[in-house]
C-alpha cells in the first residue's frame, strides 16, 4: 500500500511539471537568439558612459573640462588629458596639462587662470572594468556632457578590451546601437 501511494505521488508531480512546461512551451519568448537577433528595448538600457556631442558638431564633445566626473568617480576610472591652444600639443608633446590644481610638468610657472585660457580636450578615457555604473559623474556633470550609453553588447576577452577611448569613440562610432533587426550579411 505504501509502495502504491508513493508511485502515485511520483506520477501526480510528474503530471504537475509537464502542465507547467506545457503551458510555458506556447507563451511568447522574452529571449532572443543573439547575435541572429537583437532586442529593442534599450531605451532603459544603462551602459558605459559615453560623452554627448556638442550641438553644432558631432565630432566636438560638449565637456567643458571641469574635471568633476574625475574627482567624484569612487572607483576612480575615469581619466582625461587636455592642452591649452598654443601649449604645444600640435607640435607633437602633451602640452600643457591644465587641471586647475597642477602645476605644468614642462615650466616652473603656474598654468594661467581655468577662465582666461582656451582648452582642448586630447584624450577621454574610461576603465569600464571598475566601474560600477553607479551614475555620480553623469549626476555631477555641470553641462551633461556624459551620458550612458545602450551598448549592451560590448564583448571582450582581456581587461584591456575594456579600457574606453570615449573620445575615440564619440568621433568614430563604432560600437553605436544598430537599430534593431536581422544583421545584414558579412
Ligand atoms: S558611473 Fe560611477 S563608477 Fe562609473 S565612471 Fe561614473 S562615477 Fe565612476
Ligand atoms: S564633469 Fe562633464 S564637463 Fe566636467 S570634465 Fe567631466 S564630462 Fe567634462
């Protein structure tokens, strides 16, 4: 008797899995066969940070060079370099570097006043391998100059993959969202 009971215990939680597996197998999917497919909600899709482009030129980034994202990034992986005009970045050395509290590395005088110089920005970096998209730059931003990004398929297979040229990037948009579809063919 207690051998019968315990077969049909068996047989009714079988019964019970299959229904439930019957009933999922004729609902919609919510996966996709990447990289066939690609899905087309990324407009809450948070990815690395990327700068915005200024308004009248796409290829010019919108940062003022303020240095806040850097100073309130806790896992410290954001990074950039920048000349003043004429500091000598065009004749092929860094220039002038001119975080308001450095002193240049190439004269024993200060850098002249943030406000009374003309900057350019040389290089935007990202280690988006310690980042923790916690938001603190793009919230501190005074001018949204950075934003995230709907990357959502960023592949890579050593850390240095991971080491983000943003300014490289905002020019050559390489790895922008596809709109959503099939792949043409390669
Ligand atoms: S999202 Fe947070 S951790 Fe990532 S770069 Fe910005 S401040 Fe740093
Ligand atoms: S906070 Fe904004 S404007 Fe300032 S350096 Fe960072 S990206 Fe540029």
């Amino acid at each position: 008797m207690k051998r019968l009971f315990k077969t049909l215990q068996g047989l009714w939680s079988l019964a019970v899995g299959l229904k439930i597996t019957g009933v999922e197998l004729f609902k919609p999917w919510l996966t996709v066969h990447y990289p066939r497919q690609e899905v087309d909600n990324l407009a809450t899709f948070r990815g690395h940070i990327e700068l915005v482009p200024a308004a009248d030129d796409p290829q010019t980034p919108r940062c003022i060079m303020c240095w806040k994202c850097v100073e309130i990034c806790p896992s410290r992986c954001i990074s950039l370099r920048l000349h003043a005009v004429g500091e000598g970045a065009e004749a092929g050395d860094p220039g002038l570097l001119l975080a308001p509290e450095l002193k240049s590395p190439y004269s024993a005088h200060l850098p002249p006043p943030p406000d009374k110089i003309e900057r350019v920005l040389d290089s935007y970096r990202l280690n988006y391998s310690l980042c923790s998209l916690c938001g603190l730059c793009v919230q501190s931003c005074p001018v949204e100059a950075i934003r995230f990004s709907r990357n959502a398929y960023l592949v890579g297979t050593t850390r240095q993959d991971f080491d983000l040229d943003l300014l490289a990037r905002l020019r050559n948009p390489v790895d922008a969202p596809r709109p959503p579809g099939p792949r043409p063919p390669t």
